[in-house]
C-alpha cells in the first residue's frame, strides 16, 4: 500500500523536524513548546492512520460489511 510507505515517510521526517528543534539550544524551552506542540499532534494523527491502514491491510473487510476498527481501536 503507498499510502503506508507516505505516512512512515511523513512520520520520520516530524521525528527529525522535533530532533533538531531539541538540539538547537538558540530557541527558549518555552518557544519550543510552542513549536513542537502541532508536530506532536500530527504525528499522533500520523501513527494512528498508519495503524489503521495496516490493521485494514492485514484484515480487509468483507464486501459491503464495516471495516471493524473501533472494535480494533484502544482510543484512551
């Protein structure tokens, strides 16, 4: 699945954006709160579309039936 290959894609490349904003002693810790706050969120969103994607993958749905990830999901 591309769309898989793009998200681990996507996700490394915020893991190296968050990596050198922790590096550059230049910006205040408050400044990178403020920084890394989005990024932390995206990626939360990234890695729970890359676990869908390859629950779906490794489970693919019956025709015409739900996909079933909210049985599959642990959304604490």
């Amino acid at each position: 699945m591309n769309s898989i290959k793009h998200i681990k894609k996507a996700i490394e490349e915020l893991d190296a954006e968050v990596e050198k904003l922790l590096l550059d002693w230049s910006i205040p810790l408050n400044e990178k709160d403020n920084i890394m706050l989005p990024l932390v969120r995206e990626k939360k969103v990234l890695t729970q579309t890359l676990e869908d994607l390859i629950y779906l993958q490794e489970n693919p749905p019956a025709p015409n039936q739900p996909c079933g990830i909210s049985k599959y999901r642990d959304d604490n």
